[in-house]
C-alpha cells in the first residue's frame, strides 16, 4: 500500500510540474518570442501609456468620435468582466424598447442623417465588447464626425479606408473597421492640422 502511495504521489509531483510548470513556461516564452504583441494583450499605446486593446470595444459618445457597437455588459459600458450577450430574442419587447432608443439617440446626434441606421449600431455583440463595426455603420456615422471636426467628408473616409480590415482569409466575415484605432488617428490628424496652423 504505500509503495502505491509513493508511485501515485510522485506521478502527481512530476504531472504538476510538466503541467503546472514547465508547459506554461514553454508556452508563454513561445508567445512572447513569436506574437508579443498578442501575448501583452494587443495594447494600444499613446504617449508612452496604454490607452486599449484593438480587441476591446471601448464606448465613445462624443459627436466627433465613431461609436461602436452597444455593449450589453452595462451598467459599467465595455466591461470585460460582465462579458456576454444580453440573451434577449428578437420578439423581447424589452430589445425592441432598448432598439429604439438606440436609433433615437443616432438620429439626434445626427439630425440630417436619414439613411437606414446599420443593425450593428443598435445591436450589441454576443461578447458585449466587439471593438470593429462594418463599412456601413462606419458610413453612416461619417458626415457626423467630419462635421464636428471640421474635416472634409473624403478626409474622414480615407482615414476609415486606412483602418478597414478585408475579410479574413478573403472569404470570412465582413470587412470591417476597428473603432479605437479610428479615432485615435481622427485625434491624431486633428492635433496635426492644429499644430501646423
């Protein structure tokens, strides 16, 4: 019996270490080695400090600013902690209520917008923290922020064409544009064109 005792307790200390140790070890050296910017969280940096994560959706409400998708993790918007969906189903009168304040709130933040709103911005992922909207709700929004800016509209579309991914692989997914990367370069042409008058 407690030569079995032995056996079991070391092949618990060897497993422990190869998988509790050593495979962590190798894998996080891996990812820093290989991807280090994946493996510290693809941190976007301005001024010497992190300011997001292209893979975290931030919120934005200012005029001069895109806004991403609604997250369904209020009431803190954009909470990684509360990630997930909201689970209500199309029929919910409680999702169609939140719907139309959501295009109420476009629509007045853009009175002369009268396009059709992009279901993407009056909906929340399935994470509740997607970071990219589509070319269309990107386009809709477009007027809006070269307006508040004082940016041409050809100005503020180069700069979404700029930050548009293509599909992945070519074939999966939608084209699609990541909202803190966008803004932040909108921040950053603004504070050039400031700095060149």
């Amino acid at each position: 019996m407690s030569k079995l005792l032995r056996q079991s307790f070391v092949l618990l200390l060897v497993m422990t270490l190869i998988t509790g140790v050593l495979y962590p070890l190798v894998a996080t050296g891996l990812a820093q080695l290989i991807f280090p910017q994946q493996a510290n969280g693809s941190l976007i940096v301005k001024d010497g400090k992190p300011v997001g994560s292209v893979l975290i959706g931030q919120s934005f409400t200012g005029p001069k600013y895109f806004w991403g998708r609604p997250s369904a993790t209020t009431p803190q918007v954009d909470n990684g902690i509360n990630s997930g969906g909201s689970n209500l189903g199309p029929t919910n009168p409680v999702l169609t209520d939140v719907v139309k304040q959501r295009i109420a709130a476009l629509r007045a933040a853009d009175p002369g917008n009268n396009a059709p709103v992009p279901v993407d911005l009056v909906t929340a992922s399935a994470s509740g923290l997607d970071p990219e909207i589509s070319l269309a709700a990107a386009r809709y929004q477009l007027a809006r922020v070269a307006t508040a800016r004082g940016f041409g509209t050809a100005r503020v579309l180069a700069l979404v064409n700029e930050y548009t991914r293509g599909r992945q692989l070519g074939v999966l997914g939608e084209p699609r544009v990541n909202v803190l990367q966008l803004n932040l370069a909108l921040d950053a042409e603004q504070a050039l064109g400031a700095g060149s008058r």
